[in-house]
C-alpha cells in the first residue's frame, strides 16, 4: 500500500492588505486593520513513517514572504460591480434580472478590455449559478453567452481563463460543426479544445460503430 510522506506546515508568511483582507468573507471582518499577516512553516519528511521508527531526517524549506496588495480603486470598483451581480441570484426577488444583468456586465467589460480577468468567471461560473438556480437562459441569451464567450476564448487564448471559457464552448456546441480549434490556432485555449475535440469524436466513432447507427452525426 502507498502511503504519503508527512507534511508539517509551521511558516509561511502571508499579509493581507486591509481591502484585499475584507474581501474574504471566511474571515472576521473586525480583524481587518492596515496590514494582517499569517505566518506558516513547511517542513516535509521525504520517507514513509514507520511505527516504533527513530526520528527521520527532514527536508526543510526557508520561510517565504509575500504580500498581496491592497486594490486600487479602479479595482475596487470592478470587483464590487461583479459581486453586486453575482448577488442577484441568491435574492429570489432579483433572480429574475440575474442573467440579463450578467450578460450585460459581461458585454461592457468584454467591449471595454477583452482581457478582462472576470470575463472568464462570469461567463463561466456566472452561467452555471443561474443553471443551478433554475433560471434558463432563454434562445438570445444563450446564443449571446456563446458569443462572448467565443470572443474571450479567442482574446484570451494564451491564457488558462481563455482555455476555460474555450472548453465551455466546445462541450456547449459538440455535434455542432463549430471547430473553434481552428479559430484558436496554436495555443493554450486551442490544445485544451483540440483535446476535447479529439475525445468526443473518439467516443463518437465507437458509439456508431458498436450500435451500427445510420444517423446523421455517424455519417460525417
């Protein structure tokens, strides 16, 4: 049986700046003053313990310090405009105007910088809240997601949000025709997709050749 080495985690540094510290919503608010840190150490035992085994030897790592920033005040601004939006489906009163509001916050920011960093997670994330929520995007909402996502993946596609949001595409249109591999060319996005690509027509084949089906996907 294989077993995993021990792994002890005494320090690590790690400082909040007071906006970035409020974001999380895991931790007491109250706490939140100008600058927090969390201190841990990692020490690991490369060797399986035995019971009864002497003290091992131990590979230790220095400590590592690093700080994540307070956000500026465009950021700010951002992040609270997609959190407002999120916010809409957990509100039975507003879940109604979620993916009208989602799709449009998408639209702008996508229009205003198609390297957004939430573009990714509100045409991703964003879309299977309001699955989850039961809210159905209705034919033009779809079709609209579809676009923006397409344009993401292509803006984006050095990037592993570009590759999401290019994955959602391709298991969204399989059987389709759309090969947005060919649109992505030689890239990160383009590899997952070609990947996916690859599987489903993989899978395809040995579904017509085990039924002997005469339909017309088995027939391209």
């Amino acid at each position: 049986m294989l077993r995993t080495a021990a792994c002890l985690l005494r320090q690590v540094r790690i400082c909040f700046g007071s906006s970035s510290f409020r974001s999380l919503g895991a931790l007491n608010r109250n706490r939140a003053n100008e600058s927090s840190c969390t201190t841990l150490f990692a020490q690991f035992d490369p060797r399986v313990p035995k019971p009864g085994s002497p003290t091992q030897e131990a590979i230790v790592a220095e400590a590592v310090s690093f700080t994540v920033r307070p956000r500026t005040q465009a950021e700010e601004i951002a992040f609270h405009e997609v959190q407002d939006v999120m916010g809409l489906v957990w509100d039975r009163a507003q879940r109604p105007h979620f993916v009208p509001a989602l799709i449009a916050l998408a639209g702008r920011r996508l229009a205003a910088d198609d390297t957004d960093p939430y573009l990714a997670y509100l045409l991703n994330h964003g879309v299977v809240m309001a699955e989850a929520a039961q809210v159905r995007l209705d034919s033009t909402q779809y079709a609209r997601v579809m676009t923006l996502r397409i344009a993401t993946a292509r803006t984006q596609r050095a990037l592993p949000a570009g590759a999401l949001v290019a994955q959602a595409v391709s298991l969204a249109s399989r059987g389709t025709g759309l090969h947005l591999s060919d649109t992505l060319g030689p890239s990160l996005a383009g590899d997952v997709v070609r990947v996916d690509e690859a599987s489903y027509l993989k899978g395809m084949a040995a579904w017509c050749e085990r039924t002997n089906s005469q339909s017309r996907i088995c027939k391209r």
